[in-house]
C-alpha cells in the first residue's frame, strides 16, 4: 500500500450532513469468517465481507496455507480442509497491518506440524505479541520472537499443545481468541478467563461451525477436536466503521443520517451508550436478534455534553475511543477517560497520537497513563495531521476537520484502505 497520500479537507458544511450511508462489512467478523472457514470441512460462503486491506491479508496467509478462497464481488468462498488440512508455506506470512491476522493465526499454527514465519509492517512490527507467546507457550507451544523483542516477526513450530485455564490480564478478545483457536487442537478443555469481557465474535462464530464452546461469566471454555463444518456468514456492517458517521452526525450542525445494517452486539456497542450518555440523538430502527444482532441507526446533531467513560465499557468501545476524543471536543465541559490503557498497544498509540494533533486543532487535551481529559466547546482549527500509520487516526481527523476553520491536511489518508476502503466516498455523498 502506498504510505504517503494526502487529503486536504476545506470544510465548512453550513446545511449538515444528510443521506443514508450502508456501511461495510465488520473486520472482526471477516477476518474470522475466513479463519474458522479455513479449518472447517466444506466450503464457507460469506456475503458483505469486508473488502479492506487487513482481511485481504487473512485471505493471503490462508492461500499460501494452502487453502483455495475465491473473491467474487458479491461474495467470497473458502473451501476448508478441516482442522489439519493446512500445509507449510512456501514463503513468510504476512499480516499487514493487522493485529488481529497475526495474533488469530498464531493460535493455529502452534498446532500444525510445519514451522512458519509471520511478519507484518512497520506498525505491527512494533506490537507487543508477549500476550500471545505467553499463553500459547504454556499450551506445549514453540513460538519466538525472531528479532527477541516479543514483537514480530514470528516464528512458529507447530507442536502437541495441551489445555490450559489461562487467566488473561488484559481484556483482549485477540489474546482471547488465539488461546481458543489453539485449544481446538489441545489435549483436553481450554479456558480463557478475562478482568472484562472483551468483542465475543469468536465464541459466537465457532459455536456457528459446530465447536464446543461456551461461557461462564467472564470464561470461555473450549473443547478440542471438533468437526468444524462450513457455515454460510452474512457478516454485519462494522460499528466501528459507522462511528465516524455516529460522530459526524451528532457533532455537525443541521444533520441528520440514517446508517444502514449496523452490528449491535452488546461487547460492540459502548460507542451508542457513550453518545446517547453525552446527549447525543439516536434512535435504533430495524433490530434484528439473529445471529450477530444489527440496527439501522437514525442519528441527528444534538448538543453533547462531557461524561466519564471508565470500567467495564471500556473493551466495547476500544476502538472508538479515538473518535470519542473529537465527539468530547465538540461538547460541552470534561469527557474523562480512564481504564484505556490498551490504547498506546494498537496500530499507534492512541493516546499520544490523539492528544497531539487534537491540541494541534486548538482543542483542550491532557494524557494521562492510562487515557485522556479533554474539555470541549473551544473552537477547532485546521492542522496537519499525520495518521501514524493508524486508519483510525486517519478517519477520527477526518470527522474532526468538518468541525473545524480552515484546512485539514491528512498524511497517511489512504490508510482508510485497511478498515474501511469508500470511507471519503460516503463522506462526500452526505454533503450536499
Ligand atoms: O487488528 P488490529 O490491527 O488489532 O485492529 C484494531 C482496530 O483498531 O481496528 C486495533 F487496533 O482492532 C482490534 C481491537 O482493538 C480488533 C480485535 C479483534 O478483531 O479481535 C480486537 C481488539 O484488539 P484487542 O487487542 O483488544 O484484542
């Protein structure tokens, strides 16, 4: 992907932001529609899959493990070999950008009986897989950090792994999942206990394909050699996607958006509670329970006002928090957030990241360790942002810069590309 495009935003919206928006399939969900079908029997056919770099990274890591996935516009199709269908690559893995493609995958390949080596960019190059390596390594697995900084690039010798009860110290559905993932092949039960329930899209997903999982409070527990079978997945619109669109929507004036086919799942769903809490206009239409639920949303610019976003929510909006910042900036009084700590781990450090490019805006912003303090209602300006290798930061900076006076420029804005590849398009067709 290239690295160094530039977006300039003049923006000035004085009639709002109007229309409807239908947003693009759940990364989450893709990535591991792709993964459990890799290793069911029979083929898998998922609809609305998201067509974003992180997930076409999955489908190239399981092409080169052997197994045959057709991408079709409308659909893609996995044709899985089973539990022990994959084979040794002929080359380096690479996941990209994505940390849930090299953290999911380790907990598959610890099982194999081929060795593999995993990389990604620069950015996953610099995350912490300690999380991984640690439970993992307790389950029987060889796995090492090739430069010995517990980052990648991994190594990974597939071996006999056994069942552990791992009690996991951060709420990480990827810690979470690898753990799962592996424990398909252990010699016995896997539980993974977490301080906080974390996104539950893999609990969900491989009891769909036929494994024996369930949950206890905040354990999930997992049964080794289940016959998987290929499922047919129609996967929800992202909501971390459609927060840029939440946020927008609330935050410029006169506006008024319905976002389509939205997933609600409620370890999903802290952005909605967040900005229903700071006042924000929204109304759920359309719910549907089946499966991974979905909402259309109907949102509308309302006043906001601070709140203190701490504890067990936490988890369910990680991702939006970047987002949250420009919302809480909007709004009248302190947005204080604690207990998001996990944000100086993700593609960049959140926190920092945030804290400098919205002070360079104008806005009231102060780090803390483990989150930030913003006091809204100053007036934003036009800055240069640079996204840091992070389509989170790209975007948040995007929704900022419709509030603000003057340019925006925005390095890195092709990084869209990973999450979300029409994001400019659909903010362009709600202008009018
Ligand atoms: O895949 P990646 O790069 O880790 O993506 C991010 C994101 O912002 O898109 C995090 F940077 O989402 C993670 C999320 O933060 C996706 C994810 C998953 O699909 O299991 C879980 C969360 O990470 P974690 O570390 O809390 O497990």
């Amino acid at each position: 992907m290239k690295t160094n495009t530039i977006k300039t935003l003049h923006e000035n919206i004085t009639n709002g932001l109007h229309g409807e928006v239908t947003i693009p399939g759940d990364k989450s969900i893709s990535h591991r529609a792709v993964m459990f079908g890799a290793i069911a029997r029979g083929t898998t056919e998922v609809t609305n899959f998201l067509q974003g770099a992180d997930c076409l990274s999955t489908i190239d890591c399981f092409r080169r493990l052997g197994i045959e996935i057709e991408n079709t516009p409308d659909k893609i199709r996995i044709h899985g070999k089973g539990l022990h269908g994959l084979h040794a690559p002929s080359s380096v893995l690479d996941a990209g950008n994505s940390g849930t493609t090299t953290r999911l995958i380790s907990g598959i390949l610890a099982a194999q009986s081929f060795e593999t080596t995993l990389t990604g960019d620069a950015s996953i190059r610099k995350r912490p897989m300690r999380r991984i390596m640690e439970p993992l390594s307790l389950m029987g697995a060889d796995i090492s950090s090739v430069n010995r900084n517990d980052c990648a690039p991994l190594h990974i010798k597939g071996k006999s792994l056994h069942g552990i009860h791992y009690r996991s110290k951060v709420a990480s559905a990827q810690v979470k999942s690898a753990v799962l993932l592996a424990g398909l092949y252990a010699d016995g039960e896997t539980k993974v206990t977490e301080p906080v329930i974390s996104r539950n899209h893999s609990e969900i997903m491989l009891r769909y394909f036929g494994a024996d999982i369930r949950t206890e409070g905040h354990t999930a527990i997992v049964r080794p050699n289940p016959d998987l079978t290929g499922q047919s997945v129609n996967v929800p619109g992202d909501i971390s996607s459609a927060a840029y669109f939440i946020a927008a929507g609330l935050c410029v004036p006169n506006s008024e958006i319905l976002i389509r086919n939205v997933g609600i799942n409620p370890t999903r769903d802290g952005i909605l509670k967040v900005a229903q809490a700071m006042g924000g206009d929204i109304t759920l239409l359309n719910e549907k329970h089946d499966g991974e639920p979905t909402a259309d949303l109907l949102v509308r610019s309302s006043s906001l006002h601070g709140i203190t976003i701490e504890g067990d929510i936490i988890p369910t909006l990680i991702d939006e928090l970047p987002i949250i910042n420009i919302m809480a900036a909007a709004a009248e009084g302190t947005t204080v957030i604690k207990d998001a700590a996990e944000l100086k781990v993700k593609e960049s450090n959140r926190i920092d990241v945030m804290v400098e490019y919205l002070s360079a805006m104008g806005a009231d912003i102060t780090g803390t360790d483990d989150g930030m303090i913003i006091t809204g209602g100053r007036p934003l300006h036009g800055a240069v942002i640079d996204s840091h290798m992070d389509h989170r930061i790209a975007m948040s900076f995007s929704i900022a810069a419709l509030l603000a006076q003057g340019e925006t420029i925005i390095k890195g804005s092709e990084l869209v590309e990973i999450s979300y590849p029409s994001f400019y398009d659909d903010l362009h067709n709600l202008r009018r």
